[in-house]
C-alpha cells in the first residue's frame, strides 16, 4: 500500500468508529430533548472533563497553533498559557452557577437562561440569532481543518473541498443519529486521540530534525529569528486575546451546555482542574512543531524545501496546513494515519458541539417559539435538518479559503463574549446594575461594533477602521457595558436566582 | 479574598512579560521570557487547582 493510501484508510477507520458511537447513542437515546442534547443532565466527571477540554481544542490548537508558533514565535505560547488557566477557571466559575440555574429551571440553551432572569423573549431571540450567526465563523474554521487534514493525509488524491466536505458529513451524520449525547461520547474518545497524537507528532517531529532537542531547537531559532524567541504581541492584544479566548469561548452556547449536562458542582469544579492542566499543556508540543517549522522554512532540510510554509498558503490560503504537512511527510505512514486521525478528532469534536448546539438554539429558541405546539419529536427532526444545513453553511465558506484559523476562531469568541455583562449579572443577581433592556441593547450595540472592527468583516464592508477580531471584541464588550449601563437605568434584584444560588 | 489577590498576582506575572522580555541569559537552552513564562505557567495551574481544594 501506498502511503496516502494507509494514512486515508486509518482516518476512515476512526470516522466509522465515530459513526459507531453515534449508533450506540442512538439506542439509549430516551427521545426527550432534554436527553437529545443535555444527556439527561447525567454526566460524570470523566465525560465533562474530557468534552469541555476537547471541545475548546479544536482544529484552533492543533493546526493553527502551530501556525502562529511559526509566524510569531512564544509569543502566542505567553497568551495562550494565560488564556486557557483564565478559561479554566472562568468555567469554573460560571459553569457551577449557570449549572445550578439550568437544574433549578430545567434550561437547555443559554438563551433560556438569559430569558428568564431578564424576562425578555426579545433578548431570547437576540441571544439565539446572535450566537447562531457567531457559530458560523467556529464551524467555518473546523471545516478548514478537516479539509487540510484529509487533503494532506490522503496525499492530494481527495481536493480538500471534497476532503472538508466528507469529514463534515461525518461529524454531522453522527450527532443526527445520536443527538449531542454522541457528541460527548465521542469528545472523549477524541480528547485522548488528540492529546496522545499532538504529543507524539511535537515529540517525532522535533527529534527529527534537532536529535540533541529542545535546546538545539531554541540555538536554531535564534539565529535564524531571534524575535521568535521574545513577546512581540502588544500589551492590548495579549489582554484581547485572554478576553475573547478565555471569556468570550467559553461563553460560546456549544461549552454552556455542558456545563447544563453536569450532574453537580463537583463534577463542574474538577473538570476544571484538568482542563487547566489539559489545554494548556497542549500548547507545549505545538510550539516545538512550530518553531521547528520556523526554521526549516529558512534552512530547508532532506524532503523540505526552504520557503514551504510559502507554498502551503498558496494551496490552502493560510499557513494552517503546516501540522498536517510536516506529520504527513516526516512520520511514518501508519503513525501519520494515527496522528491525522488525531488531528481530525481535534476538530470534530469541535465541530459535532458547535452543530449540536446551534441545531438546538435555532430549535428551541427560536421555531419552537414560532410554533408552540410542536411535538418533541418534530423539534428533533427541525433540529437534525438545521443542524445540516450550518454544516453546509460552514462548508461552503471553508471552500473559499477565508484565511488563517486564529483569527476566524477570534470572531466567533468575540461575539461570545459579549454576552459577559447579561450572564454576569444573572449569575450574580445579589447586587442588581443591570436589566432586560440594557442587557439587549448592550449585547446589540457590542455586537455590531464588534463585527465592523473586525478586519474580516468590517473590512470587507469597507469600514475605515478595524482591527484583529480579538481587539474588536474587547472594544466591542467595552461599548456594550457603556450602552447596557446608559440605556438600561434601574435595576432590580432577582430574588428567586438568589435563593436558587443560595441553596 | 486571598484567591482574588492570587490571580491578582498571576495577571501581574503574565503582563510582567514585557519587563522580562529578552533573550538573554537563556535558561535550559530557553530563552529568558520564555523560561518565565513556564513558571509563570506553572504558578497559574496551582493556583486553579488551590481554587478547587479551597472553594
């Protein structure tokens, strides 16, 4: 066997094996929503650990983190350290409140919540609509990665929109079977693939081509790019990032529900734990893939022409594609089948969250609000049709090749984290600063001027100043506390939240 | 109180790069910031775990 063929056939193994766990789900689903997506608010320790880390890794950290490694050096590692403890903890944090809400009231989605404490059904809908549409940037960026992953792994013989296309199909084919239970079934499977391949692959990788290791590799850097080797990012974009990636992720509708499947706080509180030590110990093997990178694209080596990364954006539009690359060519090919396959998990279990969950926002906030008397089981169906549908939005815009993952990812957070000012006073309703209407008009006002700052879309729309999408996120959240406090006026204490946090 | 003041401390660290921000001397083969930021690093994953054994 060729090797494109063995490392193609590994991958395929390993989406059956998704497909699989889809099926089983599928047969202890209880045809309930509430089991479809929040497994009956029964999930252990094990499983919430391994679906929030999992799920926060994406296609994001195993592709595009090398990427930046190799463009900006430890730069990213400094932010990204930072970022992850910040959305460990954050999570931990809200995550227990939002959980003890979400049992008391039986939420599913975030927008209930917010609803409810704010009793607004306008901000219901902006909460679904907004989201909804921040999603797209996120399963955009998946899309990216399963079509760099399967283009690369089955060396060129599957085009990478046809690449992105069947491994999108796959993820959603197994949530529609096995709604997010699969889902987080899956994560876990995914989450140890992942971890175990990025290691391998930043260990394999780098002992290749520095056998004496990390300090050949650091004396490398330095004299091909010393500035790798320093914090180049400003101040502001290294407090943008920690916002939009720590904050605004987590905040995302695809981590708050699983924070509803929770079966207590403990669970909630360790699960934090280890998704601490999880993410950020994630960022270490990537940093040696891209520095290595970064070096190899100046010295070439055996194999590796100098200047790749160049003709890597040229074929995929970002230098993304450096992971993949760099594990096709210079492991071995069954190894190089497992790690893709790692790489793929990375993104699917990104990927079937964010389509799970944007079915069930769209389903239940939004046509199940339209038309009251739909059974549970048309609101499924609706759900699993949605759910294709953003699967096939997010294709068709992966297909344009819309840039690096890094900063798409940073739209969909910056949206997510304008939903900080609402969500915190609903979880801390003691002291009450904020109401139904400033909520609506802030998250209104943060979101827009987030959208025309961000260089990808207020560029676009030929908007005379913008900025990278994690800044435009910070300015946005800034001019949604202004206008949330201007245009909201007097607040009043939710009594019934207090005595649900109370108790 | 004395976990605000930790991650109050942890924020300070993480934005004490720029004042650490150099090369020079490497440490381990690691370069000076960049050894920093993995004490740092390593101060942020206790004080998570310090947050769950106290909270």
């Amino acid at each position: 066997m060729e090797t494109w063929e063995i490392t193609t056939a590994i991958v395929v193994v390993y989406c059956a094996v998704c497909i699989g766990i889809g099926v089983v789900a599928n047969r202890v689903f209880r045809r309930s929503l509430e089991d479809f997506f929040v497994l009956s608010r029964r999930a252990g320790l094990i499983v919430v650990f391994l679906a929030i880390a999992s799920t926060y890794h994406s296609a994001f950290a195993f592709l595009t983190s090398v990427a930046v490694y190799a463009s900006t050096g430890i730069s990213f590692w400094i932010a990204a350290m930072a970022w992850v403890i910040t959305a460990s903890v954050w999570g931990y944090v809200y995550g227990s409140r939002v959980f003890l809400i979400g049992k008391a009231k039986g939420f599913v989605t975030p927008a209930d919540l917010l609803a409810d404490f704010y009793k607004s059904e306008a901000l219901r809908f902006l909460t679904a609509v907004v989201m909804a549409l921040f999603i797209i940037a996120y399963i955009v960026v998946q899309a990216i990665g399963l079509g760099i992953i399967l283009a690369i792994g089955s060396g060129g013989h599957i085009s990478y929109q046809l690449s992105s296309l069947i491994l999108m199909l796959v993820a959603a084919t197994y949530v529609m079977i096995g709604g997010l239970r699969a889902a987080y079934w899956t994560d876990v499977l995914q989450g140890v693939w992942m971890y175990v391949g990025v290691w391998l692959a930043g260990v394999i990788i780098t002992l290749k081509f520095f056998p004496h290791g990390i300090p050949e590799l650091m004396s490398a850097v330095k004299s091909v790019n010393p500035k790798l080797l320093v914090m180049t990012w400003s101040p502001e974009m290294l407090l943008s990032c920690i916002m939009v990636y720590g904050v605004g992720l987590m905040l995302l509708p695809h981590l708050w529900i699983k924070y509803y499947a929770a079966k207590d706080t403990w669970t909630i509180k360790w699960s934090s734990v280890g998704t601490a030590i999880y993410l950020s110990s994630y960022y270490i093997p990537t940093a040696f893939v891209g520095l290595a990178a970064a070096v190899l694209n100046v010295t070439g080596a055996p194999g590796l022409k100098a200047g790749f990364i160049s003709s890597l954006i040229k074929s995929f539009g970002s230098r993304d594609a450096v992971m993949a690359y760099m594990i096709y060519h210079f492991t071995n090919p069954l190894l190089a089948g497992f790690l893709l396959a790692g790489a793929a998990a990375a993104a699917m279990s990104t990927l079937d969250s964010f389509l799970g969950a944007t079915s069930l926002i769209l389903t239940r906030d939004i046509y199940q609000r339209i038309k009251r008397n739909a059974s549970e089981r048309e609101l499924i169906i609706v759900g699993r049709i949605l759910l294709l549908t953003w699967a096939f939005i997010g294709w068709y815009l992966a297909v344009l090749k819309p840039g690096l993952i890094f900063d798409i990812t940073a739209i969909a957070c910056a949206g997510g984290l304008q939903f900080l000012p609402a969500i915190l006073q609903a979880i801390y309703p003691e002291r009450a600063w904020l109401n139904g209407r400033g909520a609506l008009y802030g998250i209104l006002a943060g979101t827009i001027v987030t959208s025309l700052l961000a260089k990808q879309i207020g560029g676009k729309l030929g908007f005379p100043i913008v900025f990278h999408p994690a800044i435009a996120g910070t300015i946005g959240l800034a001019v949604n506390v202004l206008v949330a406090i201007v245009v909201g006026g007097k607040a009043s204490i939710n009594e019934e939240y207090v005595n649900i946090l109370k108790s | 109180m004395r976990l605000a003041i930790l991650y109050a401390v942890f924020y300070l660290l993480v934005f004490g790069v720029y004042a650490v921000n150099r090369i020079e001397p490497m440490i381990f083969g690691l370069s000076f910031v960049y050894f920093y930021s993995l004490l740092v690093w390593a101060f942020g994953i206790a004080l998570v775990v310090a947050t769950a054994v106290w909270r």
